[in-house]
C-alpha cells in the first residue's frame, strides 16, 4: 500500500518542475494564440465604408508592388551625413534612399521601420505578413511544419488574383508553400555565405520586372545579416555588401512604372558585434523606404508624420494601398501619409485617411473580439476601455457619413489612438520578456531538481519511515 504516497510525490514533483516551466516559457518563450479566420472582400465594407461596389473590384492606388528586403538593414546604415569625412565601413555607403527622400518629398520617404521581439528572421516575416506580433510559440500553429496559417498578405493577395513572385531567402518557400505564382528559393542555411542568395536575385530581378507575369515581387537579400554575422558591421565586407545594395536600389528605381509601389524594408537590425534576435534598440530598429514614380506623399511640413514606423503597420498600409483587405489578425495601424487626406486627389487615388483608418478600426476591432473569446490573456480592464472607444467611433463615424459630413480630424485622431492602444495592449501580452517570471520558473525548477535528489537519496528512508507525507504536505502548503 506504499505505492499510492510513491506516486502522490512522483506528482508532486512533476507538477512543480511544470510550473517552473510553465513560468519560465511564460516569461521568455512568448506565448501566443493563433486565430485561424481570413479577412473576405465583405468585411471591408460594412457598415458605413463609403466605398461603392465590391472592395476588392474598386481601383486599388497601386496595381503592382516591388518589396525588397534587405535582411539586417538596421536603421543606421540608410542614414547619410555628408559631413563625415570618415565614415566607418557600415555609414554612409547606402545613400540613395536618403538622397531620394530629400530630393523628391513627394515621391520618397525614409522611416526608421521598428521590428518587436524576438528580431528573428522567422517571427519577423511572420510579422510584416500577418500585421501580428508573433512571438516563439504561437499556439495553433501547425507542428508538423513552419507554413503561416494564420491569415496574411500572400494569401490576401493570392485570394484577388494578384501573381506574387518571390525570389531570395528560401525560409519563405516553407512559410508560404503552393502560394506564390513563382518562386525563387535560394539556400539560406549557410551564414558564411555572403553571395549566393544575392546573386541568384540579381539574375532574375531585372528580368522579371521588365516582363509582365507579376503583379507583387518579393525579393528577400540575405548577404547583409550574413556579412553582420561572419565579419561585424565594422567590416569593410559591409561596406562592399551596403554598396552593392545601393546599385540595386538604383536599378530597380530606374525600371519603375507609375502604377508600382516600391518597398525596401530591413526586417532587423543588429548589434555592434551583427547579432540579432533580442530586444535592444540595435536589433529592432531597422529601415524602411517607400517610393513611387507618381507622386504619393504630401508636402513636408503639411502633416505631422511618424520618425518611427512599428513593423506591424506596413501590413494594413499595403492591403489598402493594393486593394486587398487587412489580414484578419494584423494589430497594425495604415500609415497616413500614403493616403490623402480627404480623397482630393481625384477618383483614382483610393481610399482617403479616414476611410482607410475606419476600415483598420473596424479590422481590429474584430479581430480583437474574435481573440479575447479565445484567449484569456488580454486584461480585461484593458478590453472593457477599448470596447468602449469602438462603440463611441463607431458611432460619431456612423452618423458624419449619415449626414453627408467628412469625419472630423478629432475622429481621425481617435481612430488613431483606439488603434494604437490596442496594438500596445498586445504587445504587452505577447512580445515583451518578463525577467521576474523567468527567474521565478528558473528558480522553481531549481528548487524542484534539489528535492529530486534528496528525495532519490533518502528513498529508502522515506519510503520504510513514512515520511512521505511532509514533502507532499510542504508542496501542499506551498
Ligand atoms: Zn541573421
């Protein structure tokens, strides 16, 4: 009749060493829900989007977009400063993006694009095509391989008929697989490799952008995060990589047409020594460059206009600005200067600032009701407030386009700030560490491998003198 008091302590200790786990994951190991729905052309519309017709039929702003991400292009190496006469290998060798931005304002500009954590290549593709802040584990996922289910761009796009074509990192191949229209896969496995990744885009970007069996076209460089890890950024190999960079931005500027969105992005930055993966101001905060040939931007000056843009907003912005909508989970916010801002620029322009915000306000607000029925992890103080503020621009947008009035720039700004405060709301539950829970479990689970061996080497002493019971008693009262 021993073994019952056996198994309650063989419990006991199992369950400690879980709650040690369980909170040391918690607090490193992001830990999020996936909700597996997909935006449809409807949902954009009702109720009061003043968009006539079928969403997905009307006249996107852009019919075609080129996304070129340069993996690892921190912030830092797109800013130009012409008075350093002695720039280091990683300053100053990148300088069209600034010198487009300042030269043409209307046509071109240069964000610092913010990436959350963890800054690894995986999470952050996720990232930029679902607008959501993927964490290490995403609950829901599918196991058995790395393809994203939940709703993205790729799908959104493919879903309207837009051909996307991708060449570069192959990680993409298994995250999106059987969704690209063509797709390029290049080895991404060997960090040493500066080259082939790059060069294999190089020979067929040209090309295919100069044909016309493409609508999106994504090419993904890896020889920069490469160069950061082999050598550093304080290499003259950056420098060469930078450079080279540089001539494609160029090139690729050359073959543009009016209707085509151009995109550079870095999907991280780095640190002093080219790593990557944690939360420091180096490693998250890379670059993002937004050109077109036509003019897309307004005046400098005229609008107050973000310095730092979250990685989760390119999601949203680019679904309006190709006529797509919003992936179903994106916590992302359009960014406003890519849209006018009271639809004066002609029919053709698009959606206006604050139909595009009201479409996004309307996306969130539907995800976020969809998830907090799912998970319990949003507090629910927090979800009671945003509820609110829906239910409040909802109904002053509702009643300016009953009257025939434009929403007021007080609107516009609460748009603005529900969706900020949702997207700060999730990320406070997903993509922040939390060192007292990781020294917590880490403690716990210490204390649980002492009692293991205590308990394996007074066995049979506890076992014949019935002391059983105080361990199990202490965790008890524990
Ligand atoms: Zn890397």
């Amino acid at each position: 009749m021993r073994r019952l008091p056996v198994l309650v302590a063989l419990i006991w200790v199992c369950s400690v060493f879980y709650v040690g786990i369980f909170l040391f994951v918690g607090g490193f190991l992001l830990v999020r829900l996936e909700v597996n729905r997909t935006s449809t052309c409807a949902d954009v519309l009702s109720p009061g989007a003043q968009v006539k017709g079928d969403f997905c039929l009307s006249e996107p702003r852009f019919r075609r977009a080129v996304v070129l991400i340069i993996d690892a292009l921190k912030a830092d190496f797109t800013r130009y400063d012409p008075e350093n006469t002695a720039p280091k290998p990683f300053e100053n060798k990148l300088p069209v993006l600034d010198e487009m931005a300042s030269s043409h304002p209307s046509h071109a500009r240069l964000y610092t694009f913010r990436a959350d954590p963890p800054t690894t290549t995986m999470q952050r593709i996720k990232g930029f095509t679902t607008g959501s802040l993927p964490t290490f584990i995403d609950v829901g996922n599918n196991f058995a391989s790395n393809a994203i289910l939940e709703d993205n761009l790729v799908h959104q796009l493919g879903q309207v008929g837009k051909r996307v074509v991708f060449m570069g990192d192959d990680t993409w191949v298994s995250l999106f697989p059987k969704k690209f229209h063509r797709s390029l896969p290049f080895p991404s496995f060997n960090v040493k490799d500066l080259h082939t990744v790059d060069n294999g885009i190089l020979q067929n970007i040209y090309p295919t952008m100069e044909g016309d069996d493409w609508d999106v076209l994504i090419a993904h460089f890896l020889g920069v995060d490469h160069c950061g890890h082999r050598f550093g950024p304080d290499h003259p190999a950056m420098a060469e990589k930078l450079s080279q960079m540089d001539g494609v931005i160029r090139s690729v500027i050359k073959r543009l047409k009016n209707d085509t969105l151009l995109v550079v992005m870095g999907d991280h930055g780095m640190t002093d020594t080219g790593d990557h993966g944690g939360e420091s101001q180096k490693e998250t905060d890379a670059a993002l460059f937004l050109y077109s040939s036509s003019p897309l931007f307004p005046a400098p000056g005229s609008q107050v206009e973000p310095e730092v843009v979250p990685q989760t907003d390119l999601v949203p912005t680019l679904a309006l600005l190709l006529g797509v909508p919003i992936p179903y989970s994106s916590v992302g916010q359009v960014l406003l200067p890519l849209f006018p801002q009271n639809g004066s620029r002609g029919a053709l322009t698009g959606l206006s600032q604050a139909e595009a915000l009201w479409i996004n306000v309307k996306q969130v607000n539907r995800f976020l009701e969809t998830y907090s029925n799912m998970a319990k992890d949003i507090p629910p103080d927090s979800l009671s407030q945003l509820r609110a503020d829906f239910s409040n621009i909802s109904s002053q947008y509702l009643a300016a386009v009953h009257k025939g009035h434009l929403p007021s720039s007080e609107l516009v700004v609460s748009m603005q700030n529900y969706l900020t405060a949702v997207r700060e709301t999730c990320r406070a539950s997903w993509a922040r560490f939390s060192p007292f829970k990781m020294a917590a479990g880490l403690l716990i689970l210490g204390v649980a491998c002492v009692l293991c061996y205590v308990l394996s080497e007074l066995s049979q002493v506890v076992i014949q003198e019935g002391l059983l019971k105080l361990p199990i008693l202490s965790g008890l009262v524990v």
